[in-house]
C-alpha cells in the first residue's frame, strides 16, 4: 500500500523531532482523565500504593499488581507498550455518573451512551474499530456480554465508586487475552483492601431541566485474621431520566443532506397519522391521476383527499426520545485471604439490575405485498369496504396512532462470579501460578408494546385474501370479523379511523423477545520473574492454558416467527462455541546502564488458539523498548490479532430493522455523471423512471441475520512511539505513538448505501451486491432487502496519539498543572468486500473525525483544586448519496466542535465535594448526517449546559 505524503511527513517529523526532545521528554505517568497518561510503569505502582488511602490499615501481602497486556505483572518492560491509566481520584472529580460517562470524552474512545437506540446500554469502542473489537476485562478477566444479545458488555453494571483504576490498552493484545482483543483493551481495576465505609452520591441536570441523573453508592470493607484478608461490598442506584427529542430545537426535525451544495432538507416518512392509500396494479387510478398513473392520496381528515406529497410527510422524530429513561441496581463484592505465601485466595462478584424504558412513534403499516417469507402482509382495504370513496381495493400506509406509542422495556439481570488462587510454587526457584475459574450470565427480557399484528388487522378490516402467498387479490367479507373470536372490525374510514377500544385490544399486542448469554472461563498461569540471570537484569517467562465457552440464545415471539407484525419473519435461534487456547510469554533485557543504552528489553508473546467451530488460529507479538538515557525512551510493538464471530454474528436470528437510506433511482443527478447512463438503465429495468420517480419514504426495511460459516477477522497492529521524562523539568510527561492496523476478512456488511449504488451502478444489476434486492412495490418503493454477516473485506486505520503533562509547584501548598491528550487519525479506509477498492471514510459521517483532543488547567490551593477544559472535535465532510470516493465534490463540512468545561473540588480529611458545569457554552451538537436525531449522541454534547455535583464521605 503507498502512503501518502502527509503521513510521511508527519513520520518524518516524528523521527527528527524524538532526538531533539531528549532536553524535555517524559516517561507519561497516570494522570487525570483530563490530563490523561499514556503508559503503565511507575503509574500502576504508584496507583497501586494508594488504592485505598481511606484505609486505615491493609493486607498489603496479598496483593498482586496486575499490568494490562501481560501475564508477568509490574516490571521493567511495562511501558512497552502504550496504555493510558485512570485513577479513583480522577473518576471523582469527573462529570461522570456511570462508569460508560468515564470514558465519554477520551479521544482515542468511542462511546455508546445511553440513547434510545442503543436501549440504555453502555459499550466502548477504541479507535472507532468497533465494540466488538475492544476487549473488556474486571480484574483481568473477561466480562459476560450485557444487553442479551449484545457482542459487547454493559459498562454501566460496574459501581463507578468501586474502582481503583482503569487501564486503557491501546494496542492489540491477542496473545495476551485470545479473541476481540484487535483495537485494544480496557482493564477496570477493582479497590482491593477498602477498609471503612463509602457514601457517594451525584445528581446532575441540563440548564433545560431535563436529562437529569441521580446516584447513591454505600461501600463497606474490613480487614480480617490479623489482616491476612480482606472483604469488600458495594450497592449501587443509578436513575436516568428520559429526555424527548422535540425537546431540542436541533432535533425537532428529522433532517438529511439531500440537495447540493449542501441544504440540509427536513425529511420524514410517508407513513403518517393522516392515511395514505395507493391504487393496487390493475386499478384505476386515485384521484389526482390525470396522466393515468396511479398516485397515492393522503387523506384531509374531512372526508377528502389529496394528491399525496412530499411535504405531507410525517416527522417521526417528536415522537421519539433522545434519552431514554434507565434505573440500574448494583451489588458488587470482592475478596481475598492470603492463607500463606504458597496460597492465596481471592473472589470478584458482581450482579446488575438494569430496566430501561423507551417510548417511540407509532407502528407503521406499509408494504401492500410481501414477497420475501410467504405470508400475506398486505394491509388491503377492499372495494366494498363501507365508505371506501375510490370504487376499488387500495393499499393503506398509515402509523397506528389509534392504538398510541410504542414503548419498548428492558429488564437486564447481569451476573458474574470469579474465583481463584495464586501463590508461589514451593521448592521452584521463584515460580508462581495463578488458577481462576469465571462464570458469567446475562439475561434480557425485551418487550415492545402497541405493536401491530397484520393478520388481525386484515380480518378487523374485512379483507379476505383469495390469491395466494403475498397476493393482494381478495374482496370484503362482511362475515369474516364475526367469524373470528376476538375479532372487532375497524374502518379507516369512519371517524376519522377512529378504532374502538375492542380493535386496539385484538390488532395490538406486546411483542416479547426474551435472550441471554452465558461466559465459562477457566485459566491456568505460572510465571517466573526471575528464570534465569543475564547479564543486564532476569529472564521473565510466563506460561498457561484456557478454556473458554460462551453460549447465547434468541426467542421471537410467535408473532415475529410467523412474520405478522412486518413484512418480514424470524425464527428462534441460539447457539455456542468453545476454545482452548495455551499461550506463552517471555520478557528479556538487553542492555542496561550503559553509554547511550540505559535500558534496553524486548518483550515476545504467543497464543494458540482451538475453536470448535472454524478451527486453529496462532497469533504472536513482539515488543522492544530502547532509553539511550532516563530522559527518552523509544518503543515498538508488531502483533497479528484476531476476533472470533460472536454468537451475534453467528446465531443471531433473522431481524427486521429500519434505516434512513435514498434510493439511487430517486437522486440520479447526485451521482457521478459516468455512471447516471447505467443507474437509469437499471431503474428502467425496474419499472422505474428516475427523471420523475420520488422516494416516498427515507426509510427502508432491511433484515439481518447470524451466519454460522463465519471465518474469524484477522488482524497486523503495529505501534512505534517515544517516552519523555526530562530530568530538569520535573513534574513534565509526554509521550507520542505512532499506530496502524490492518484488518481483514472483516466481518459484517457494507453500508447499505454502498450497497445499493454498487448495485445499480453495474451493468444489468449484475453486481454481487444486488443480492439484497427484493424487487419494488406497486409505486416502484424499494421492498425489504435482506443481508447476512460474511467476511466482506477489509481496514485500515493509522495515526498518533499525543499526550502531554506538566506539574508545577508554587509553593504554599499552590500548584499549577496542564495536560493534553491529542488523536490523529491519518488514515481511516476500508473495503466492503473482496475485489472492490479501499475507500477513505476519514472525517465524514461513516468514520471517526481527523482530529479530537482535550487539554486541562488545573489550580491547586491546599485541599481546593479549580479545573478549566477545552474539548476539541475536528469537523465533517459530507458527499453525495453517502457515496464516498475519488471523484466526488464535496456537499457539505460541519464546522469544528469546541466545548468548554469547568469544575472545582475540595477535598476534606473525610469527604470530598466535587461541583461543576459542562459545555458552559451551551454549545448545540453539530449536525451529523448519519447519526441520530441529527447527530451523534455519543460524539457531541447533546444536553446543552450541564451542571453538576459530586460528594463522598468516608467514616
């Protein structure tokens, strides 16, 4: 692959500028999430030491320091590679109310908060790689899934006010930890040896008096037996009230970028409180017909009609919410008994309750035939209907506002134990193992109420079907409601289409779709710090074994098998795999006190993995990290890394989903000017003439599905980067990495924009794309789409991290400190499937912003500490279609985002209080024109002003 010149210039910049530093360079040790670390190193020690300054007395004995991304625990080569720490004391003083919000404004994190598409979870996501490729460990053991049928676990099960620390991998770590480990991994360090007793509480609310958050956390911990053990417990409440969408001016209206250069136009759906109806294939025409085209009428609520429009079209997002509304309960303990130095026991274990509550539009009825699953799906209104005014059988499109909202419930109970002991083996010369067995359960019970059962609603409404699977041929059946126990009849016609409270019992029902996941792991590890003497420092070895088993099922309900509630049906499915894996690490030095070699250690690991499903797979990794002196290190890391499919990509049953997306037939001049001949050839083919053709709808049904034939993502991470400490500027740390990653058989499927302009931007629709196809309505609407996982293609992603910090003293107990964390993502492509070019999706509304950065200046005044932090986010190009490659003119940019935020806290011998204000500006997020509500949620501050407070007492 060629590089471009910028990237070799900012390499080459690198290069030059690494020597020069060597004046002012830094080893980067922990700071705050605001003035944030990048190695571990002296900053887990020195966390480590005061995990629990509120202790009044500890088992120090016991405790092992782990180090995430090995197996050898705190050593010489910890800083090999490029892992950021957060500590307790800066989770406190943070605006965060849940562990997901501490991650929330790191620059190198992507975050899934707690929006209403996302059903109130939490997931991480490094670099933008994906949730699935960013490990999540407890204490260094893998995490159970959360949200039942997610392929990420739930950051909100975990009590914010039990954690010591976290650590923040970011690089690949496969040989360390097996499978997802490919953009890195989050470790989240438990406080261990807590003594006393803990309140925390926190509450915060947006300058509109909504979003508000509420949390209380009472933690108790005792030493025992002279102090050889230790038991801690937690219990946690966390309330998240709802925020509406019309309760923001940017949301109120549902908005896409469709007319150049760059006009966002306010879009919605044709289906709609107000009925539409649409003449069926040989019909005469509605009214408003003229041309003898059959057109769709949309009805005035007075016993006449319209010709239907695009400005009749209904704007779904007031009825829906930004936030939904989320109560979690969490109980949390751990412990650990040193019995002797041969033997230690220790136990983490945590259970959440999670109900989370969503209200959104009405269900819709849409497409008059189904020609995908057999059934019927045809929401008819025959001729002979009573007060039908057209003289002829009309398909109806309409949101079923008689029957209310819907609202969709989550119930989660999360559970996860693990159990172990470590110690030293006797008579080994130094050799130490470490057994632990975990078992992890999530459980969901979903439900979506008011939603509509098709079948029901054909008989309320008298149609009896005389054609077979997906024919619309039938006539009015007086007879046929009566004959149907339970039935009511109902008459779009009448009132209004007003519906009695007998036909919103028998067409509505509450769709349940119960899931869940089960993790086994078990894992046996001996490690020797000391193996052998060299000649600069001791040989490291580690050595282990695991086995692994994860097992998750998905129920539909009867409804959803039977395809009565979408044009669409799916089945029960579930599954499992499992894999055992043995894996070896090694650490070695070098050189050490030298000329121009203060240290130089080399770090080799490997792990050999055994799945039951697609087979072996061997991944290694190799480490070096150079100090000509203790003022600047050099390090670099190479590493192969994979992700197995999750049981969602595997078992995951056939769903129903809906997505804003354009037909290619209905914006013909947005493309290319090569490929309009061929696109409109292609409409034609279909019925379809795109000099006049309007897409009725911005949303199209599509249906995904698990794969079981999935081969595993493959991945090649590498990371060089420098480390300064200068030794005449205490108190200044800083580090600079370079990163790339490349993977391929990537799984998944492209966008469906990419999709449907590679299909009809071939030949005869030959493309492999128009696979999806499902053909067009009888107004030439695109008809459901179906689409699987498969290993597609391929991506690439590369560029640096910059971290920076400086602590100056004043004296008089007066400080003065600054820090920065800097991303820059040079290249971010990717390749939707074999055969088919790398795209560059990088600052555009598929990929991650060019540039994020934060910086801090803190003042410290004897137990008062007073915070300012700028937050930066790069802006966003927007091309044609969402078609993205070379060629394109630009439509649109979205300006750079900057926020400003403010706090202070003061810190008591037995309490600290921490108040603040986010975005003081009351910045509005940034449009985003493939995100929610017109934005990203989980990229911009969407509350408006924020302002919050924070208190913890310890007795």
């Amino acid at each position: 692959m060629q590089r471009d010149n910028g990237t070799i210039r900012r390499i080459s910049v690198l290069a030059l500028a690494l020597p020069l530093a060597a004046g002012w360079t830094v080893t980067a040790r922990a700071q705050i999430i605001s003035l944030p670390g990048t190695t571990t190193g002296q900053a887990i020690r020195n966390s480590a030491k005061s995990t629990t300054k509120s202790s009044t007395s500890t088992a120090d004995r016991s405790e092992t320091i782990t180090v995430v991304g090995t197996h050898l625990g705190a050593k010489e080569t910890a800083e090999i590679q490029p892992v950021t720490v957060i500590t307790a004391d800066q989770i406190q003083q943070s605006s965060s109310m849940t562990t997901g919000d501490i991650f929330a404004h790191i620059p190198s994190m992507g975050f899934s908060g707690n929006t209403y598409s996302n059903n109130g979870g939490s997931c991480l996501n490094i670099r933008s790689l994906g949730t699935a490729r960013t490990l999540v460990l407890l204490d260094g053991h893998r995490m159970v899934n959360g949200n039942g049928a997610a392929d990420c676990p739930d950051m909100n099960s975990i009590v914010p006010a039990m954690i010591d620390r976290i650590e923040i991998l970011k690089d690949g770590s496969s040989t360390t930890y097996g499978s997802d480990a490919i953009a890195g991994v989050v470790n989240i360090i438990l406080k261990k040896n807590f003594t006393g007793t803990t309140v925390t509480a926190n509450g915060g609310i947006s300058e509109y008096g909504d979003d508000q958050t509420a949390a209380v956390t009472i933690a108790h911990g005792f030493n025992f037996d002279h102090d050889k053990g230790n038991f801690t417990i937690a219990g946690s409440y966390n309330y998240q009230a709802p925020m509406a969408a019309d309760a923001r001016k940017w949301a109120m209206q549902e908005a896409k970028v469709n007319n150049p250069p760059g006009d966002a136009q306010y879009f919605g759906s044709q289906y709609g409180p107000r009925p539409v109806y649409a003449a069926l294939n040989g019909g005469r025409p509605l009214a408003g017909a003229s041309d003898g085209v059959p057109h769709s009428v949309i009805s005035n609520g007075d016993g006449s009609y319209s010709p239907y429009s695009w400005n009749d079209n209904y704007d779904y997002s007031q009825d829906n919410q930004i936030i939904s509304e989320q109560q979690v309960g969490t109980l949390a303990a751990n412990g650990h008994y040193e019995v002797n130095r041969y033997l230690q026991l220790y136990m983490t274990a945590n259970y959440s309750h999670t109900q989370s509550q969503a209200y959104g539009t009405p269900m819709y009825i849409a497409t008059p035939v189904s020609t995908v699953n057999g059934n019927s799906g045809a929401m008819v209104v025959p001729s002979g209907e009573p007060g039908n005014p057209f003289g002829e059988d009309v398909a109806l499109y309409n949101r079923m506002f008689q029957l209310g909202r819907r609202y969709d419930y989550e119930n989660i109970n999360t559970f996860q134990f693990t159990g172990g002991a470590r110690g030293l083996l006797p008579h080994t010369g130094g050799w130490t193992y470490d057994f632990f067995y975990s078992y992890g359960k999530t459980v969901n019970h979903y439900s979506e109420s008011e939603d509509v059962n098709w079948r029901n609603m054909e008989n309320a409404l008298g149609f009896h079907q005389t054609g077979g699977a997906g024919s619309t041929a039938g006539y009015y059946d007086p007879g046929l409601c009566a004959s149907v126990a339970g039935c009511a009849s109902w008459n779009p016609f009448v009132n209004n289409g007003a519906m009695s409270q007998q036909a919103r019992n028998y067409i509505g029902f509450t769709d349940v779709e119960p899931s869940g996941q089960e993790l086994r792991d078990v894992q046996f590890t001996v490690a020797n710090k000391h193996l052998a003497k060299l000649p600069y420092g001791p040989l490291g070895i580690a050595l282990g074994v695991e086995h692994r088993s994860l097992d998750g099922y998905f129920h539909a309900s009867p409804e959803d098998m039977a395809g009565l509630n979408s044009n669409l049906a799916r089945g029960d499915t579930g599954g499992g795999y499992n894999v055992t894996e043995v894996f070896g690490e090694t650490s070695i030095p070098l050189l050490k006190d030298l000329p121009a070699a203060k240290a130089l250690s080399a770090e080799v690991s490997g792990r050999f993995s055994n799945y039951n499903t697609f087979g072996q797979t061997y991944n290694w990794h190799a480490g070096l990290i150079y100090a000509p002196t203790q003022d600047i290190s050099f390090r670099a890391n190479i590493s192969t890394g994979f992700r197995a499919p999750t049981i969602q990509d595997l078992y995951r049953a056939r769903v129903v989903s809906l997505t804003s997306t354009r037909d290619p037939c209905a914006y013909l001049s947005t493309f290319d000017t090569a490929v309009q001949p061929t696109i409109a050839a292609n409409c034609r083919k279909q019925g379809v003439d795109p000099n006049n053709f309007k897409q009725t709808n911005g949303s199209l049904k599509y249906a995904t599905g698990g794969n079981p034939e999935l081969q595993p993502e493959l991945s090649r991470t590498y990371t060089i980067g420098t480390i300064l400490t200068p030794r005449w500027l205490p108190g200044f740390t800083a580090s600079i990495d370079y990163f790339h990653t490349h993977i391929t058989e990537t799984i998944g499927y492209p966008s469906l924009p990419t999709e449907l302009n590679g299909c009809y931007e071939s030949v005869n629709l030959s493309s492999s794309y128009c696979s999806i196809l499902n053909g067009r309505d009888i107004n030439g609407q695109l008809n459901p789409v179906a689409r699987l996982h498969t290993n597609t293609g391929a991506f690439i992603e590369d560029g640096m991290d910059i971290n920076a910090s400086y602590v100056q003293p004043l004296g008089y107990e007066n400080a003065l400190s600054f820090g920065a964390d800097i991303q820059d993502v040079m290249s971010y492509k990717e390749q939707s499937q074999d055969g088919e070019p790398l795209i560059s999706y990088l600052g555009t509304d598929a990929g991650p912003p060019k540039w994020v950065a934060n910086g801090t200046a803190t003042f410290t005044h004897g137990p008062w500490s007073f915070t300012y932090m700028i937050r930066f986010i790069d802006g966003f190009n927007y091309y044609p279609n969402t078609a993205y490659g070379p060629g394109l003119s630009l439509w649109w940019k979205t300006n750079q985002a900057w926020y400003h935020d403010v706090f202070a806290t003061y810190h008591g011998s037995r309490y600290n209080v921490t108040a603040g204000v986010k975005n003081i500006g009351g910045r509005d997020p940034n449009f985003y024109a493939n995100g929610d509500y017109n934005t990203s949620p989980g990229m911009y501050d969407y509350a408006g002003r924020y302002i919050y407070l924070k208190a913890q007492v310890h007795f």
